[in-house]
C-alpha cells in the first residue's frame, strides 16, 4: 500500500514539476495630452507578438491605461497610440511608459534597452523602407549602406548590454530582431526588381546580376528554418518573401495561380510545426482582413485547425475566417435587379456605355475583385440605392478584372446584391480607362467613381464614394437638378 501512496506522491510532483507556469507581466502606461480614449495592444502567444492579433484597452480620463498578460515565455508587447510602441518583456516583467510631446520615458525592468528599442522607428512594413534602396544595384554601395545602419544599432545594444542596462535575455532577442529587420530588408530589395521584371514587356523576368547573387546569397546564410528568428516581428515577412516570391524566381518549384494553396504547401514542407504555426496565422489573418473574399483562405484555416486545434490564434482567426463562409454560403438566386448589359462584351469606352442609357445620368463604380477598398464600399450602397430607386441616375458597376476571373467577379455581385447595371472591361475598355485617367507614372487608383451626366459630358472623373454619404447625396441631387 505504501508504494501505491509513494508512485501516487511521485506522479503529483512529477506534474507540477512539468506543469507550464504562467506569469503576469504589465506595462502601465500614461499618455500626455491625450485626446482619444483607446489604444489597440497585443501581447505574446507562446513567444509570439504580431499587432493584428490585438486588444482595445480604454484609457482613464487622466490618459492612464495598463496592459496585464500572463506569458510563460519572452516576446514582444505592443500597442498602437498614433504611432506603435515595441516593448521586450521576461515573464513577470513590469515597465511603465509615458508618452510626453517631448518624447517617450520608459522605467521598470529593461527600461533604458526598451527605449533605445523605441528609437529604432521601423516602419509597419519593410517595403517602405527598401524603396529608398530601389535603383542602387552596386553591392559596393547598397551594401555598406544596410551594413551601417545594421552595425550602428548593434554597437549601441553592445554598449547598454556592457554596462549592464540590458539583460541578456534582452540582448539576445533583440540582437536576432535587428540582424533580422535587416535581412528582410535585403530580401524586400531583391522582391522589388523582382516585382518590376513583371511590369517589363519582354515577359522575361529578369533582375540585375547583383540583386540576383544577393538574394541567392541572403537565404543560403540566414534560411527560413532559422528558429531563433521566429518571434521577429520581421522573421514573417522574410519567410513570406522566400516563399512566395524567392521560389518563384528561382523557379525551383514552377508557379501557381492560387497564392494562397501555393504559400501553404510549400510553407508544410520547410517549417516546423512551432514555425508553421505563427506563419500561417498571421498570413491567414492578413489576407483574410482584405476583403478579398478569397475562397482559398477557408482550406488554409481548416488545415490550420485541423494541425493546430489549441492555438490561441483561432479566436482571431475565426471571426475573419466567417465573413468569407458566411459571404459564399448566402449567394442568392439571381436577383432581377441585377443586370448584365447585353453584349457588355463589345463595349470599348465611356461612350458606348452612356449610349445604353440615353437621358440618364450615370454613376459609374470602377472596381475589382481584388481590390479590398472596393468591395468595403459596396456595403455603403443600400441607402444609396433605395433612394435613388426612381430616379434618372442609373448605377454601373465595371469591373476590370481580368476574364479568366468571371466567375469571381459574379460571385462578388450576387454576393453583394449589386443591384444595378455590370460590365466586365474586355481589353479596349481597360485601355481607354488607362488613357483616361493615368497618372504621370502612367497608372490610376480604384475604387474611382465617375459620374456622367444626361448630356454625356463628365460631371466628375472623381466622383464622391459611397462612404461618403451626405456629399455623395448632395453630387448626385446636384446632377438630376440639372436635367
């Protein structure tokens, strides 16, 4: 009997000894001069920190808010006030912050390193910082440049960690974070001659010699499989980059034209189940706040829960995951009021579309399925369209899409209850729009809105949106007050 009660004894402490502590760990901030009453914070989960995942803490009437998480392991926690602020913490850690018109005040564990982490100003994303490097193709100057900036913060994380200022836990996470910005950076270079050999009339992709042995070089020192980089805020888009954008160059698998199928197969075949995790919750959950109501992304979040049933990530995944569901599952019959002009096929420029609706004014909505910006407009249309229901002013949707996208383009319109009038832009039409509306560097935004009065003139190659509601309201009882 004593035995039983000794291997029972044994096997309780054997699971306390082994049982994941969690610790509470709080950064206190204070924002002076405060003239909202948010901020939008994200903590680590299992080490990893990536806004997008985030929470909306409320602040006091004095511009006081506290941020209270447990974590069993290092990362990042950050919060977004006008700017994002990037804090290291340790299970248990506590750090105050202020935010002063003067500049930033951090004390508390690491206080002096999380400061020096808050001076580095990286942008949300790297591209943004690669453009200046865009044209520079000298490896004798690109890379002493990135080199310079690289050494610079090393040397001043070397100097807080040789007076102690830093931990070395500190030390070690931020050293990898750095050295991984600036790899991403290289990688973003590379991405963007890549990028612009798409745009090049020869069909041949082509990049200079030097960006090519630069890109080739960067992934055979530092691959994606590089685990101590993962809780980089930069280690995902440097992965993202191979994946998607590397593979293709080096045609070392062939091309897709399904994205998304094609970034989670090979990201299956390269990333451990740790690695894979945080990829594809942050990729699924970008692509999916896109709106682009992309079909693909259902079969990637199955998988994802299929592999990874406990992740905490599936609470922010799902609510994004079933807009797209719910959007596809409600596909209605085809609805009368929405109409595809006859022979839409044949309709080379705005003309030929203010011929179909003589004595009308018209309110063109140029758009794509791809366009995340559009199709968030879309959802402005109800009003507008119960209120001009009886009205002169006729509704058109064109979409310049390419063809091979039509079945998407009708799920979208169905999807949406678009009622009105749709034409899918053959290549003459795309052409005139170019022509119409470029820009001097020869390209044009949507969502645009065009509106056409009754005598075929345009009133406005710029039209007020959808979301714009009252002026739209306004612009458009202006042009029927003019028939």
């Amino acid at each position: 009997m004593k035995k039983i009660h000794i291997i029972f004894i044994i096997s309780i402490l054997i699971s306390s000894c082994t049982k994941e502590k969690y610790y509470d760990t709080v950064v206190v901030g204070e924002i002076i001069n405060v003239d909202s009453g948010q901020v939008f914070s994200t903590s680590p989960s299992n080490g990893f920190s990536y806004i997008g995942f985030r929470d909306t803490i409320q602040l006091d009437s004095t511009g006081i808010f506290k941020i209270n998480c447990k974590i069993k392991e290092p990362g990042l926690i950050q919060f977004y006030y006008k700017k994002l602020y990037t804090f290291y913490v340790n299970p248990g850690d506590s750090i105050k912050v202020k935010i002063m018109p003067s500049g930033l005040e951090v004390s508390g564990d690491n206080g002096t390193g999380n400061k020096f982490l808050n001076t580095l100003n990286r942008p949300f994303y790297a591209q943004t910082d690669a453009i200046q490097f865009f044209g520079d193709t000298l490896m004798s100057s690109l890379l002493p440049k990135i080199d310079g900036r690289n050494n610079k913060e090393i040397i001043h994380l070397d100097s807080l960690n040789g007076i102690e200022q830093i931990n070395k836990d500190f030390y070690s996470f931020i050293n990898e974070d750095i050295n991984t910005y600036y790899s991403n950076l290289l990688s973003e270079i590379a991405s963007l001659y890549y990028f612009k050999s798409f745009r090049e009339k020869s069909g041949e992709i082509r990049i200079p010699s030097s960006i090519d042995s630069l890109w080739k070089s960067l992934y055979e020192t530092k691959d994606i499989s590089f685990t101590s980089s993962v809780y980089s805020n930069w280690w995902y888009d440097y992965t993202l980059n191979y994946l998607l954008n590397f593979i293709d160059y080096t045609n070392d698998e062939g091309n897709s034209d399904i994205q998304h199928l094609k970034v989670l197969e090979r990201a299956m075949k390269r990333l451990d189940a740790n690695d894979l995790e945080v990829f594809l919750a942050r990729y699924i959950h970008i692509f999916a706040r896109q709106n682009k109501l992309e079909k693909e992304l259902i079969t990637m979040y199955q998988e994802f829960k299929t592999r990874f049933p406990k992740s905490p990530f599936i609470n922010f995944l799902t609510p994004e995951i079933n807009k797209i569901t719910t959007f596809y599952e409600n596909l209605s019959n085809k609805d009368p009021e929405i109409i595809m002009i006859p022979g839409y096929e044949g309709i080379n420029t705005l003309t030929d579309i203010k011929d179909q609706f003589t004595d009308n004014i018209i309110y063109i909505d140029i758009w794509a399925t791809w366009c995340g910006s559009c199709l968030e407009e879309f959802g402005h249309y109800t009003t507008i369209l119960e209120k001009y229901e009886n009205s002169n002013i006729k509704f058109v949707f064109l979409s310049i899409d390419r063809s091979n996208m039509k079945e998407k383009w009708l799920d979208v319109i169905e999807g949406y209850e678009l009622k009105g009038y749709h034409i899918l832009a053959n290549a003459q039409l795309q052409s005139h729009l170019h022509n119409l509306f470029n820009n001097s560097e020869g390209e044009y935004f949507i969502p645009r809105y065009v509106l056409i009065g009754s005598d075929g003139k345009i009133i406005s190659d710029s039209a007020k949106r959808p979301s714009d509601g009252k002026e739209l309201f306004d612009q458009l009882d202006s042009a029927l007050s003019d028939l």
